[in-house]
C-alpha cells in the first residue's frame, strides 16, 4: 500500500508539471487581407470586412453560446482602405459561420448563390463537409471581393501570407502581427 501511494504521488507531481498552450497557437486563426467597411460613426464604425458591427453582432448572440468570431487584431495598410487582420474563431465550423453570416449581411447576391451550400449542423454530425464548404465560401468571397485574401494558419506558409501582406503594407512581418497575442 505504502508503495503505491508513494508511486501515484510521484507521477501526480508531473501532471501538474504541463505547460498551457501559447495564446498564439489555441483557437482556429485565420490571416486575411480584407477591405473597410462602415460609415466612420459610433453606430457604424470602420472596421474589417467580415468583422460584425456591434449591433450585428448583438443581434447574433444566442445565450449561453460561445460566438463564432472570438477576436481579431488588425493593421491597416498603407493606403488606408484594407485591413491585415488575425481571425480568431474556436474552429473550422465556426470559421464557416461567421463566413456564412458575413456574406449574408455584406454580399446577398453571393449569398443567393451560394445557397446550395449544405447547412453544417450545431452537433458537427456532418462537421466532415467543412473543409468543403469553407473552400467553396473562400473562393467565392475571393472572387467577388477585390483584393480581399484569406490564410488558414497552418494550411498556408508564411511565406504565402507575408507576400500578400506585402502588397498593402511594405513593412509587416510576422512578429508585427503576433504583437498584439
């Protein structure tokens, strides 16, 4: 008995022992170059395309429901008119739902016609069509929207991001972005 108690007590100390993960690397985040979009007043500031204004997103918010987009940072480009955005969202399903509603309130006519998109269920019992339908709403946002650009972390290099990034800010580099994690 005096055995085990001293062997659970040595490998309970190592449970404790493990690291949080960096607030960098949790949630699903996603690298976008996207245009402003608002008026410039307090009811309807400036802010990244597919970001929801405050009364969209009040609207949006069911009880006790985590929301789809958890949090950004941004930098605006040289020219003023785009944002470099960080997407945080909690997975790739809540990615195509903020994409869903975004078109929606943003774009009606793409989302008339990407109506034959399947609905992802809440309880992910269909969850393996994401991948799927997030390709088809990126493509399709890419295709309508000029200029506007999006990067999974992880499925796109840093490479990719910063020379797109480039483009609208000559200076940004990958530590510029995460300075605000």
């Amino acid at each position: 008995m005096l055995r085990t108690l001293l062997v659970l007590s040595v490998f309970a100390g190592a449970l404790f022992a493990q690291r949080n993960v960096g607030p960098g690397n949790g949630n699903h985040r996603v690298l976008a170059v996207v245009p402003l979009v608002g008026a410039g007043t307090n009811e309807d500031p400036k802010r990244p395309m597919l970001v929801p204004s405050a009364a969209e997103a009040a609207a949006d918010h069911v009880d006790g429901e985590r929301p789809d987009l958890l949090g950004y940072t941004m930098q605006l480009s040289d020219d003023g008119q785009f944002a470099l955005v960080e997407f945080v969202v909690a997975d790739p399903m809540a990615f195509n739902n903020m994409l869903v509603k975004a078109i929606a309130r943003q774009l009606p006519d793409l989302a008339a016609n990407l109506r034959s998109l399947p609905v992802l269920a809440k309880d992910g019992s269909n969850a393996s069509l994401t991948a799927s339908n997030v390709a088809t709403l990126k493509a399709s946002l890419e295709a309508a929207v000029p200029g506007l650009k999006l990067f999974e972390r992880g499925k796109s290099t840093e490479a990719e991001v910063l020379s797109e990034f480039r483009k609208r800010k000559a200076d940004v580099t990958m530590e510029t972005l995460r300075r605000d994690q």
